[in-house]
C-alpha cells in the first residue's frame, strides 16, 4: 500500500476510540482518581490503536492486486478472491471497505452511540466473482449478500478498492492498465476486447 494507508484504515474508527477515551477516562476517574481516569484514557486508545496497526501490516503485506489483459484480480491474507474481466467493469467509483461491525455501540434511550463506518476509497466496479473465506464473519456475509446481483447472469456486484492500495493510483501503473482496456472508463475514446480466457 501506499504512504498513509494506516491513517485511511483508522479513519473511520476515530469516533469510537474517542467515545472508549472517555469511558475510560470517567470509570478509572471514579475508581482511581483523576491521574488513573487520564492514564486509562490515553493508554486504552493507544492499545486499540496497537491492535488496528496489527490488523493493517497483516492486510497491506498479504494484499496483492493482479492486472493481467483479462482483468483485475484482489487476493488478501484473510482468504478474499475478487475478480473482474475488463469487460464486466461498469464504472470508477466510491467503494466502502467495511472493516469492522457496523453496528452502533454505546448508551441507549437517545444518548450517545457511535459506530465504525467503512473506509473510503476509489476504485473499480462491476460484474463479477467473489470468494469468501469460511471463516469470513457473519455481519460480513449479510453485507455481501445484499449487494446487487447481475440480473442476466447472477453475478455479485464486486468492487475493487484501488484508491485503498495507493490514492493516486489513476496516475500511475494501475491507471495505465485500465487507460489500455477500458479509456472510456477514465473519459477516453474506445475500448480494447480482451481475448477470451484460455
């Protein structure tokens, strides 16, 4: 991935782990005094901060975007296989990376709840194939199954968050492959058929 992948990831967990500072902050507070309450608040945060950063070296060193003139393939270290002919992209767009349960935690009854949104990035689009690892969470499977599916042939709507890989990713080799097959995608004339598979 590319420089400040890290910060991309923990974006969308930022309510939460300040929502944890200050639960933490209040209960060490009652127990301990003001000088636990403001340990707990910054060393909680810190260990879930240590926990994501495992999390992400994990990804980023088991995450391989394949380009080939068939098409764009995404394999990843937890099991994921995601693969797109060029022929089956319908669009460059905003894809959401759900990282984590999207589920609010906190209090009930109106008061304060906060919850991890996806991580955001551009990528490609379309009409695809998708392997899901068995042990893939059950929140996860939900999410996938919901998403649309081709009505001709039944293939899942897949996206492939390249913006997730590198944020510039239109300017260098990755936009190069897609300028080769699919310029229409990126606003160019024409469109290159890949040869059928072998």
């Amino acid at each position: 991935m590319a420089g400040g992948g890290f910060g991309r990831m923990v974006k969308p967990f930022v309510a939460v782990l300040v929502f944890f500072a200050v639960i933490m902050l209040l209960l060490f507070w009652i127990f301990t005094g003001p000088v636990g309450g403001i340990l707990a608040a910054i060393l909680g945060p810190l260990a879930l901060l240590g926990v994501l950063y495992g999390k992400f070296t994990k990804l980023q060193d088991g995450s391989v975007v394949r380009f080939s003139e068939y098409g764009v393939e995404l394999f990843d270290k937890m099991g994921f296989h995601i693969r797109l002919g060029w022929r089956d992209i319908t669009r460059i767009g905003e894809v959401d990376s759900q990282m984590a349960r999207p589920t609010p935690v906190g209090f009930r009854g109106g008061s304060v709840r906060v919850g991890v949104g996806p991580m955001k990035s551009l990528g490609i689009i379309g009409w695809g194939d998708r392997v899901i690892p068995p042990n893939a969470p059950g929140w996860m499977r939900q999410n996938l199954a919901a998403q649309p599916v081709n009505p001709a042939d039944g293939r899942p709507e897949v996206a492939i968050p390249l913006g997730g890989v590198d944020p510039n990713w239109m300017q260098g080799p990755m936009g190069q492959w897609v300028r080769q097959y699919r310029p229409d995608l990126l606003g160019g004339p024409g469109y290159q058929q890949p040869h059928p598979p072998r």
